[in-house]
C-alpha cells in the first residue's frame, strides 16, 4: 500500500513509550493505535510524529484543519485524539469527582453509561467542610448505594 506506515507495530510501542507518564498523551496515543488509521498513513505520521518519537499535537492539529480526506469518523477519532493530546479541556488538571462527571457526560453524549462507581481515595471530610450528598460527589455516591441497598 502505497503511503502506508512500514512497521506499525514498533511505532505503536514507540508512541507508547514516548506518552508513558503522561495521562493525556497515553491516552490520545491508546486512542489512534487502537482505531490505527491515521498512524498507518505515513502522510499523516510523516508530519505529525517528532524526531524523538512523539506527537506533535500542534502539527496534527494543522494536518487535521489542512482537510487530511477520510471517512466522518476517522477524521472524528483524530479530532478527539488530538483535542486530547493538546489537552485542550484542560483535562489533567480536573479533580477526581470532576474527572468522573466529565467521562459520565462524554459517555451520555455516545449513548453509552458508566459502570460502577470511582471511590475517591481518602474520602473524608474535615470538621469544617460539610459532607452531604449536595457538596460532595463521593457522598451523594455513598448516599445513593446506602439508598439501593435498603430497598
């Protein structure tokens, strides 16, 4: 195939290690392996993966405004993976209950649901910040679980 990437497999582990440590990177990386288009196409690859093995999230941005062609999706699953990687939510920075709630709304907006809950490590409140189900994510979880096991 003409334009195709050589040896996907150790570009794949290449990326991987490049991105190992960073949760945003890991996770746009994990995302175009796993859909494998964009890293098979060496005008993408050619472009947008640095000298050093990574992904420059700028330059796949620009190749992604440049109209690359391919299918709705293909080009959607780049968009996320670069959004992603540019960390352009500003996603790394979110607390444990804000991470949740934006992965449960990004789930409801594919028509798909969390399942099970996220414990927040050493859940627990100082006397001075109140815990109720109101003002803390963790409590209102524990509500509704002590809520499902009365009935």
């Amino acid at each position: 195939m003409r334009g195709a990437v050589a040896d996907f497999d150790a570009l794949a582990a290449g990326l991987r290690a490049w991105a190992a440590g960073c949760r945003n990177d890991g996770a746009a990386v994990e995302l175009l392996i796993w859909h494998e288009t964009w890293l098979r196409r060496h005008a993408f690859t050619g472009r947008a993966v640095t000298a050093g093995g990574g992904i420059d999230w700028a330059v796949a941005r620009q190749f992604l405004k440049n109209r690359p062609g391919g299918t709705a999706s293909e080009l959607a699953v780049l968009d996320v993976a670069v959004t992603i990687g540019e960390d352009r939510f500003k996603l790394s920075g979110l607390g444990h209950i804000h991470s949740y709630k934006v992965a449960e709304a990004f789930a409801t907006a594919l028509g798909q649901t969390l399942e099970g809950l996220i414990p927040e490590p050493g859940h627990s409140h100082s006397d001075f910040i109140a815990g109720t189900p109101e003002t803390c994510g963790a409590c209102a979880r524990e509500a509704r679980d002590e809520g499902r096991r009365q009935t």
